[in-house]
C-alpha cells in the first residue's frame, strides 16, 4: 500500500527498509538511454551495423545507455518468439557483428542492455522440442496452451503464441541463469525484461542478482484506464516491492497520462491531489523509466505499428520529449524519433540542458500551473517548462533555452 509524508506531500510507495528514504535525494540517477531499434529493424539486417555506426553520435547527444533487441535466435524475426537461447545468430545479424557493435558502444561511453525474453520459448521444429539449452517437457506450464506441458501451473500470465516456461524447476533456473551469464560474457550490462507479468516476480529477482546486471528494467504493461491512474501506478509499485526495488520499470502510467494531457489540452491531468507528478515519477521517480512510444506503441520508419498500437501524438512527440527530459525518473528516448523523423538536433539539446542542469532521476518537479490548455513546473530551481498553447514565463532571471509547439523551456 503506498504512503506519504502528508508534511512534506512527497509520496512514497511501500518502498523497502533500504529505500525508505526521501525520493528526492541529491544525487540520484542521471542515465539518459535510447532504445535502439524499432518493430522493423530487422528489416535492415545486419542491424547490429548500423548501431555499430551510431556509437560515437549517440554518445555526443548526451545518451549513455542503449537498449538492444533480443539477441538469440527466434521464430519471429523481431526476437519475442526465442527458439535457441544460446544462438547470437538471428535476424538482427551475426554472433561477430553483434559483438563488434558492442564493443563499438563500450568504447563511445555506452552501457549497453539486452532485451530478454524468458517468460516463453518455442521449440525447433515441434511446439516444444527445445535445443540450446535442452529441456523437457516439464519445462512447460502444465496450464500452457499446448495441453502436454508437465510443469507447475503458470506463476503469472499466459503468452498464448508460445510456450509458457516453468520457472519453478529448478533446472530450468539454473540454465537461463547460464545463458544470461552468457550474455554478460558478451558484454551485456543489463537488461529489459520482455513480458514481466508472465511468471513470479521472485524468479525475476533470482535471475537478476545472478546475472549482477548493472541496469534493469521491466515491462509492466498493465491496462491503463485514465480515470484511475493511481491503482495503474500504484500496481508498478506493487511490483517492484515484490524484486525489493532492485529493477526498475517502464513508466505507462506517465505516458498514458501525458499522452491524454497533451492531446486534449486537459493539463490538469499532469498533476495529482498532492500538486506531484501523476505518473509513477510522482510516487517512485528513481525506478521510473519514462519513454513517449517504444516498438509496441509507436511506428516504425515504415510505418508499421504493433497490434496493440497507442502511439504518442505525432505533432505532440517534441513536446511529449520536452516533459520527460526535464522531469524526474530515467528518460528513454525512441530510435525512429531520433534519427528517422529528424528531431535529432532538437533532442539533443533538450538532453543536454538536462545534463548541463545537473537534473537527475531524483530531481524535485514543483507544479506551478496544471489546468485546461496549460502546465508549468521548475524542477529543482534550475529548469523550468511549460507545455500548451496558453502564455507564461517564470519571470526574471531565467533564459528560454528551448521551445516548440506547444512546449517551452527555460534555464537559470
């Protein structure tokens, strides 16, 4: 259940003993990642040569961590269907061409994560005649869709395409503890969990301190309904009571929340009854991974979009961008927008104020307006913004430093 400190209004969630401290502590988290492909990059094979290419301009930009596609060998050229875990061949390139883009990032300054799919896997060439790594039949939910499954029942939700994996064998454990050792070998930092709510939260804490992964973030995509968006944020938080706050997750709820605001003009929805952020960036801004579209919910160049598609709007994305890169939790910025749609530049320097501010996972958002048609907020004192059509400024002694539609942004 959360709580929060009614003096001072900074909410918490039910943090664990470690993290009961204030969330907005000096010195918190200053990552800047990107996520560095779309649902059709495999389309460009070998994709691992063209963020091999991008290393040095990412680091330039100000990003320090990229988050990369699945790795391993998949039925599904986008890597979500993994067939041989163990296999660095797959639609994206080469075992070599992925190691060389690695390294590429590594000497730019880059942190670099995996994408991992371990909730499901499909076999070679039967529903699960699984190869690299070996496993049975027990491998499989008892309550999988394949109706031969010999393991427990599913410890989270059902992936219906393929075969749901038994976390509770302990063999099953130990080997994607192996491959994801593996991976670090590779030269992975850490991770994105795919599909999250799949299976329990402890195995995902299991694999994580084994792997020692430096950065970690899941997927918690849970049905967002607007006008009730505490229980959506507070089931983040839920969550990550459940992994002791050691993973942090994607923010939906600040995306949904933004994504309705700027659409509507209805700012008002940027701020709740304690005049903090309505996302979970108002409750836990330190695990809040904020983003405006990933490959689900945004498009490719393409312009392919995934069946379950909630695209940002696309004449608010700037402004969407301008939110996030000035406020707490850890921005993540979408490929396409960055490179494919020509908002380079204009990141960029949106991404650098943040840096030159000194602004941080942690920084303190203090709401000044949040109504029809305008929001406006200083964080930290020394960045202030707006988004919307209506007119305002902070006054004396600040400098318009970025602007756009609907968006402006000031620094001391």
């Amino acid at each position: 259940m959360r709580k929060y400190a009614a003096a001072a209004a900074l909410l918490f969630c039910s943090l664990p003993s470690w993290l009961a401290a204030p969330l907005f502590a000096v010195g918190g988290d200053t990552t800047v990642m990107i996520q560095g492909f779309h649902w059709t990059s495999w389309q460009k094979a070998p994709w691992w040569g063209e963020v091999k290419g991008r290393a040095r301009e990412l680091s330039g930009a100000g990003i320090d961590l990229v988050w990369l596609p699945p790795p391993s060998d998949s039925l599904a050229p986008e890597g979500y269907m993994p067939r041989k875990l163990e296999l660095l061949d797959s639609s994206y390139g080469t075992a070599a061409q992925l190691s060389a883009a690695v390294r590429a990032l590594h000497g730019a300054g880059l942190r670099v994560i995996a994408d991992v799919v371990v909730n499901h896997r499909v076999g070679v060439k039967d529903w699960a005649d699984f190869s690299a790594p070996a496993w049975g039949a027990d491998s499989v939910c008892s309550d999988d869709e394949w109706g031969k499954g010999q393991g427990a029942a599913d410890t989270g939700k059902g992936f219906h395409a393929a075969r749901d994996i038994d976390h509770t064998k302990k063999y099953v454990r130990e080997s994607v503890k192996g491959w994801l050792a593996s991976l670090r070998d590779a030269g992975f930092d850490g991770w994105r969990y795919d599909y999250a709510r799949g299976f329990s939260p402890a195995y995902m804490l299991d694999y994580n301190r084994a792997s020692g992964a430096s950065f970690a973030v899941a997927e918690i995509w849970d049905d967002f309904d607007q006008n009730n968006t505490d229980a959506h944020r507070q089931a983040s938080c839920d969550w990550m009571d459940a992994v002791n706050g050691e993973i942090k997750v994607f923010d939906f709820t600040t995306k949904g929340i933004l994504q309705a605001a700027v659409q509507s003009g209805e700012y008002w929805r940027l701020a709740d009854e304690h005049r903090q952020p309505a996302g979970l960036i108002g409750w836990w801004p330190a695990n809040a991974v904020t983003f405006i579209d990933n490959h689900d919910t945004g498009p490719s160049p393409s312009g392919s979009i995934q069946g379950r598609a909630w695209p940002f709007p696309s004449d608010k994305v700037l402004a969407g961008y301008a939110y996030i890169l000035t406020h707490p939790g850890i921005p993540c910025v979408y490929w396409p927008h960055f490179f494919d749609w020509g908002l380079k530049d204009k990141l960029s320097a949106l991404i650098k104020l943040r840096r030159a501010a000194g602004l941080t996972a942690s920084s303190k958002a203090d709401i000044v307006k949040a109504e029809r048609g305008l929001y406006a907020a200083s964080i930290d004192g020394k960045v202030a913004m707006k988004l919307g059509d209506k007119p305002w400024n902070p006054g004396q002694g600040w400098k318009l430093a970025a602007e756009g539609p609907a968006y402006a942004v000031w620094t001391k």
